[in-house]
C-alpha cells in the first residue's frame, strides 16, 4: 500500500468516518424497526470502513451490510454501530475540506448523540471504529484534545467513537489501548489490551537478553465492559485477545455487543487473517453476542449472536461497511460453563471409552 504520511492517513480516516456515519443514518431511517422484547435498546446500526473505521450499535434483525464506494463525498450524520476496517490512505479529494474542518451541512461540534428514534420510541445510538493503534499522530492521541475534537466533528453526530491507539500510563509504559471518546472529543473510557503478544508487545521473563524495545508495554487488567453514556453495554477486545475462549467478558458484567479492532497488515494476504476473523465468529457463537470488527488491512465484518455474518469487506479493499447490529441473544450454554464443557465432554468419553475396553476384555 506504499508509505503515507500521517496527515494523508489521518484525513482519510475522517473522510471514512464521515461516509459511514452518513450512511449508517441513512439506514437507520429508511428501516425504522421497532425494538421490542430482548431488543430494547439494542444499538443500531454501524458502519465499517477498510482502514478501519467503524461506527453504530445494532438494530433490531440481522441488518444487511453495505459496502459504499469509497470515493463519495461525506455528509456525516447519525447512523448506528459500526466497525472499520483497512484502507491506504490517499490524497484528499477535489472539493474535500481541509483537515480540521468538517463537510458542509454537519451538526455543529459537540452536539452529537442525536441519533434517532425507532416506531417503538426506543432510542437507537451510531457508535464509530478505528482499528487498532490506528491513530496516526506524531503525538499520543490522549494529548491531543484538538485531534480528538476533529474525528468526533466529522463524526457528527455520532453518539460515540472507539479509536484504537497507543497510549503512555502515569508511569511512562506504553499500552495497546482503545480509547472511548464523547461527542465533544473528551476520553469517556480507556481499554488496555491484557493480553500482549510475546516478543512483540512484552518480553517473557524467562529471556535473560534485553529483546524487546523499552522492555515491553504494560498490561491491562483483562475483560471489562463499558458503559457508555447512551450506548448500549460493550466490550471491548484488541487483536488476538478474541482468539481466547471463554475469556473475553466480564461475566459479572455481560455486554451487549462486542467491538473488536485488530491490526493483521503483519500476516500480509495469507491464511493467518482469516483464521483470525474465524475466531471471531467462534466468540460470537459461544457468548451469543454480536461482534462489529474493525481490521486496519481487513478483514472487516460484523457478525449476530449466532455467527452469521451481517456484513464483510476483504483483505486489502478500502471500503466502509455500514450494519445495523442485532440484538444479543440470551447467554448461551457456553457462557455459564465456558471451558467445563468441552473437558466435561472429554472425561465423559474417556469414561465410556474405558468401559467399552472392560467389556471387550475376554474373560
């Protein structure tokens, strides 16, 4: 995808951003759905953008996932949850506003969480993705209110954004983090990844050489849930955590949804993608939960609590995919006993096993 700088990258984001919240509003009011039942305050709908961008909770049903061309013009407005995904970035577009200026026609800064109501008077949220450590800055998106205040101008009038990018803690340790902004660009919530790669995010004690820069980055506490101001309950998970069975919710705390950003542009276009992505629907299978994922170079896609896949966009394509999110489903099975399970299930059939050998055995 070649080098870009970091403005190119950033104003491209904003232009993804501002496509898919437009457009993720556009279907929240041509479909209008009523959420009744276990669909209450479900989120809506949500946009995915292939440079990772996301944004919108679910709506009620299975929405159908669209890809828009990348080159339309922005009109942002409020849609519902989505979840970006990988994209170069490029030159801005003839007409395009200058960075720090959002489209025409845009609710004024800081006036966000205006998303509409369904025919049931149910409020329905537009919730953005960026994937992760996908912020471009020279600095740390934490110290840098007038970046923050620009993403969630173009992102007007979104309810929320979930931006993934590195951050340094009061002792000067670098984390993999996904920081939860409000409409007026402030940081309503911090994520640190808990579970960091080997000699890559942190060097294992057992190595007695100094290999990993700085020493590592720190990590986090593990699964939390957030509650947003008038977003439905998420969790929020950073790369291969989601590969982590029965370990990716606060069980005392079940989310509504899952928002996972990840970063495989180090696989390249091999199988190593898409077995990340098969985790994801595994997850959503297992807690009965939909997931919005967001992946800087894909894949992209949003999936329901039973794992059919709502919307996807490929390895490699810049695209922005916008999908109203369903309901959660009831916890399921797995998500009281989890790993009990499957080695209930193996003790059992050793048991068996052993007792068909017994009787086999001749007198």
């Amino acid at each position: 995808m070649g080098r870009q700088n970091p403005r190119e990258i950033f104003e491209r984001y904003l232009r993804l951003t501002a496509q898919g919240v437009h457009d993720a509003q556009a279907i929240q009011n041509a479909q209008a759905m009523p959420l009744t039942g276990a669909n209450a305050q479900a989120p809506a709908a949500s946009p995915i953008a292939t440079e990772q961008l996301a944004a919108a909770p679910p709506p009620t049903g299975a929405g159908t996932g669209q890809a828009a061309p990348e080159q339309r013009q922005p009109a942002p407005s409020p849609a519902q949850q989505s979840a970006a995904s990988q994209a170069p970035a490029g030159q801005p577009s003839p007409g395009q506003p200058p960075i720090g200026q959002p489209p025409a026609g845009q609710v004024p800064p800081g006036q966000g969480g205006t998303a509409q109501m369904d025919t049931a008077g149910h409020y329905r949220p537009i919730v953005f993705l960026w994937p992760e450590t996908s912020f471009p800055g020279y600095t740390l998106l934490q110290d840098s209110p007038r970046a923050r205040q620009v993403i969630m101008e173009w992102a007007n009038p979104a309810d929320a954004g979930l931006i993934g990018a590195l951050r340094a803690d009061e002792d000067e340790r670098y984390r993999n983090s996904v920081l939860a902004l409000a409409p007026d660009g402030a940081v309503e919530a911090v994520y640190d990844k808990a579970r960091l790669v080997p000699f890559g995010e942190y060097q294992p004690p057992f190595i007695p050489l100094q290999i990993v820069p700085q020493g590592g980055m720190a990590a986090g506490p593990g699964p939390r849930t957030w509650h947003l101001a008038g977003i439905p309950a998420v969790g929020p998970l950073i790369c291969y955590e989601v590969i982590f069975s029965g370990e990716i919710i606060d069980r005392a705390d079940r989310p509504r949804w899952l928002a996972n950003v990840t970063n495989d542009g180090w696989f390249g276009d091999s199988a190593g993608p898409r077995q990340h992505l098969a985790s994801v629907r595994l997850r959503a299978v297992e807690e009965g939960l939909p997931v919005a994922r967001a992946a800087n170079t894909g894949i992209s896609a949003a999936y329901d609590g039973r794992g059919h896949r709502l919307a996807r966009a490929g390895w490699g394509h810049a695209a922005v995919l916008v999908v109203p999110l369903p309901a959660p489903l009831a916890p399921p099975l797995f998500s009281h006993f989890g790993q009990a399970i499957p080695l209930g299930l193996s003790v059992l059939v050793g048991l068996l096993a052993g007792v068909a050998a017994r009787r086999r055995k001749p007198a």
